[in-house]
C-alpha cells in the first residue's frame, strides 16, 4: 500500500497538469498516466508484500499450525532430525525465490518501457 501511495505521489505533476489542459476526463489520467507511472512502484511493493507474506504463513504454521511447511520444518527441529530441516529450509526459500521471481516476470511484462528505460 505505501509503495502504491508513494509511486502515486511521484508521477511528474506537469504530466497530469498537460493532460488536462488537453481535455482528458479523470479516468483517462488514471489510465493513461497515474497507473503506469506507479506501476513499478506497485510491482515493488507487491514484490516486498509477497516475501512478508512468506515469512508469516511459516512463522504462523510453526506456532500453531498442524501442517505445512512451517509445522514440518519446527517438528524436524523438536526431534532433531536434522536433514528434515533442511529439506524444510529448503522447500521455504525455493517457494519464497519462486513466488517472487513469478511477481518479477509479472511486472516485467506489464510494464516493459520500465526495464527498457533503465537499460540505457
């Protein structure tokens, strides 16, 4: 949410001010000007958003949970079987990596003049 006020935020004033004075309606300036000037904050924040939410689905599974990941990998630690956790360890930062590389490509292919920008 505070990426996507932020990326709001910095969209060039004088980019909304000329549309209007062109004669675009408000929906046009959020279609045409506000969303893709935000948008890579957006995929940024949804990036960070995906890794929080990661960290407390585990860490909830790991307290209370009967299953899962988390539950796994903390019972592999009650009972000290070490290549369990590893495996757990591993299965979390696999999926983790996954999700935010799928986020990434994402954001990639709705915003292309974004990573074409910042290759010059």
């Amino acid at each position: 949410m505070l990426n996507t006020i932020h990326g709001v935020d910095a969209v060039d004033k004088r980019l909304v001010a000329s549309a209007r004075s062109l004669g675009a309606k408000p929906l046009a300036i959020l279609r045409e000007i506000i969303l893709p000037g935000a948008a890579p904050s957006i995929i940024t924040g949804l990036t960070i958003g995906m890794g929080t939410s990661w960290f407390c689905l585990v860490t909830a599974e790991m307290i209370s949970g009967q299953w899962g990941i988390g539950y796994y990998t903390w019972e592999s630690y009650l009972i000290q079987r070490y290549p369990d956790i590893v495996v757990g360890m591993l299965l979390i930062g696999i999926l983790g990596m996954g999700s935010s590389f799928l986020i990434k490509t994402c954001g990639r292919l709705l915003i292309p003049w974004y990573h074409l920008r910042r290759a010059i």
